[in-house]
C-alpha cells in the first residue's frame, strides 16, 4: 500500500514539477519578447524651458501619427480654450495700469468692461456667460487694450492670446467644436511626466514631455534611462522675455543655460540632441515688427553675420539672420565639449504647423534610427 501511494506522490511531483517548467518557459520567453520590444522601441526625451513648445510637438504626432484627437477629446478642450481667453483678456487689461507708462483706453466708455473682466470674471468658479464674450469682445476692439498688447513683452501674457481672441465670437458658440488647430494653440500648464506612443513605418516611439518650469525639473532625471535621443524645444521668439517664475531672467538666457547643462550633463554624455529651434513664426513676426531689437538682449548679434553657406529663398533677410544667430548661440555650447561622442542636430520648427512638423519629424527619423543602432552597440 505505501508503495503506491510514493507511485503517486512522485508522479504528482513530476506534474508539478513540469508544470512549473512549462510556466517558467512561458514567463522567460514572455520577458525575451518584452526585451526585444523595448530594444526596439525608440525613447525620445522632449525638454527644454516652459512654454517653449513641447506639448504641442506631442499633440501634432498624434494628429500624424495616432488619428488625432476624438470628439469627447475636443469637448473637453472646449474649457481649456475658455480658460485662455479668460486668462488673456484677464492679463492684458491688467497691464494697462501696471505698465510704465501705463495705458488708457481708447473710449473710456469701455472701464466698466474692465471692471468686470477684473472684479468678476477673475473669479475662480465663473461660468463664462454671455456677457464676458460681450465685453471681452468689445475691449479686444478698443485701441488701448490693442497697444497694451502691442508691449506684451512687458509682461506675461500666453502666446495664443491674440489667436484666441480674435476668435471669440466662434468659441462662444454653444455647438462650437475646436478645430485642430485650436488644439495645437491651446495652452495648459504640463506638470509631471506624459508618455505618448506612436508607430511611423512599424518602428515603436515613446515620447515623453516633461513640465519645463524650474520647480518641475527636478523630475527630468527619472526620464533619463535608456533615452534613445533627446528633443530639445527652444522659443526662439522669446529673445525679449522674461520668465514667469523669475523675471529677472530673460528666456532664451534661460534656455541656452538649460541646453548647455543638459549636453554637459554626466547622465547624458552620450546621447545626442536635436535640437527643436521652434516658434520660428512668431520670431519671424517679431523681427519684421522691428520694435524689440535682438541687439538690445544679445548684444552680439551686431557683429553677427550670416554663414556665406545659408540661402534662405524669399526669406527676409533680417530673419535669417536671427533664426541663425540663435543657432550658433546653441552650437557654440555643443561644440565646445562633446568629445564626439554626442552631436547636436538643429532643426527650424513651428511647432503650430503640422506640414513643418511632419517634415522635419521624417528628416530626424534616420537620425534617430542611426542613435538607436549606436545606443546597442549594432554601429
């Protein structure tokens, strides 16, 4: 009798046994495959300053490459866009006191407007009635709150503030759905860490966009393993700004520093950069303006000449020579160290435009491709 029952205690052990064999085989090939996945996957890191531009690089590839945005998504960003007319209006008829010299309306007929958009639409749980498209309609008319815009370097106003209110009349709409391009300029605040994942020609990318104000950079270094490449997004038009969490420092100062600590960071000695020299627009914008000289914050620009190498058909010639002056400004940092082991690959960018996007994205991929290949050793 005991020696049947030892006949069933081993062959159950046998079961067992092989049915922990089997299930070690699945789990060993499962972690094979996720190994192969993961080194198949490019990892881009966007950074640079706040609101320089990387969260809207992430929203055009998912218009290009993941269909865009759903209908409950764009409802949703109905409130967002809300909220940045409500800011813009809110800031500009702000300055209009603060400035110096401070402004005064064109029709002073219009203060009760201000009086509202200050005293009742600054409220934080306001539903946006019918009468603050009213008045935020009719004070974006009056002269004085366009000339307070006009010196909205003299303070902190969102970049899509002139995009937004000169559409009011069509976001007030009850049925109003954003277009895309409403998306791309709509601005919110990004704190933490976003992954967005795509596929271009069955190659994998995880794209990760980081808050860029200083207090959020300390979460940067947790993004940094197993980087394939990093983006890095820079305001080109932002040579007469100052930040909005220290306005004793101008923002494309700011940004050059921020670059130069990132290529010199240990961490990173041997990742290279591309570097995203966005906002071209509004820098174009800026210059033809003429009314913030480039020469008043970089005072080298005077001496500064175009490289005999550049053609710019049917550019301005005066643009061409910011875009390019702030590109050797970052190329002297990346040529300063390196050792060869990291390059800097610099790209003119509107962030705004999915044309622009699109194409320098598909310039960049051969690139990325070759750091991938370096990152495992395969070059």
């Amino acid at each position: 009798m005991l020696g049947v029952m030892g006949c069933f205690s081993t062959s159950t052990e046998d079961e067992d046994s092989r049915l922990k064999k089997d299930a070690n085989k699945r789990i060993e090939k499962q972690l094979q495959k996720d190994k192969q996945v993961y080194r198949a996957t490019h990892r881009l890191l966007l950074l640079g300053a706040g609101e320089s531009g990387k969260s809207t690089i992430v929203k055009q590839m998912r218009i290009l490459h993941v269909n865009g945005f759903s209908s409950d998504e764009k409802t949703q960003k109905v409130e967002d866009i809300k909220k940045n007319i409500r800011d813009a209006i809110l800031t500009i008829t702000g300055a209009l006191s603060t400035l110096n010299p401070p402004i005064a309306l064109e029709n002073p007929g219009n203060q009760f407007r201000v009086d509202y958009i200050q005293d009742v639409a600054s409220q934080p749980d306001f539903d946006y009635p019918s009468e603050f498209y009213e008045h935020t309609e009719a004070l974006w008319k009056d002269g004085g709150v366009q000339t307070c815009y006009e010196r909205s370097n003299e303070y902190q106003l969102i970049d899509c503030a002139k995009y937004f209110l000169d559409k009011v009349h069509t976001c007030k709409q009850p049925d109003y759905t954003p277009t895309e391009q409403d998306i791309l300029r709509c601005r919110v605040l990004t704190s933490g860490i976003f992954e967005t994942k795509f596929a271009v020609d069955k190659v994998n990318f995880h794209m990760f966009d980081v808050g860029g104000q200083r207090d959020e950079r300390r979460k940067w270094i947790q993004c940094f393993n197993d980087v394939t490449a990093i983006i890095f997004v820079t305001a080109c038009s932002s040579y007469n700004l100052v930040l909005r969490e220290d306005p004793s420092q101008n923002r494309l100062k700011e940004s050059l520093e921020l670059f130069k600590s990132i290529w010199n960071n240990r961490w990173l000695r041997t990742i290279s950069v591309i570097l995203f020299l966005n906002k071209q627009d509004l820098l174009a914008e800026k210059v033809l303006t003429g009314k913030s000289k480039i020469e008043d914050y970089f005072p080298d620009f005077q001496r500064y000449a175009i490289p005999p190498d550049v053609t710019e058909a049917g550019e301005n010639e005066n643009v061409t020579r910011a875009k390019y002056f702030i590109r050797d400004e970052f190329l002297r940092i990346s040529t300063a160290s390196g050792d060869g082991r990291h390059y800097c690959y610099p790209h003119f960018t509107c962030a705004v435009d999915t044309e622009n996007i699109r194409r320098v994205f598909n310039d960049c991929r051969d690139i990325i491709q070759r750091m991938h290949l370096r990152q495992y050793e395969l070059l």
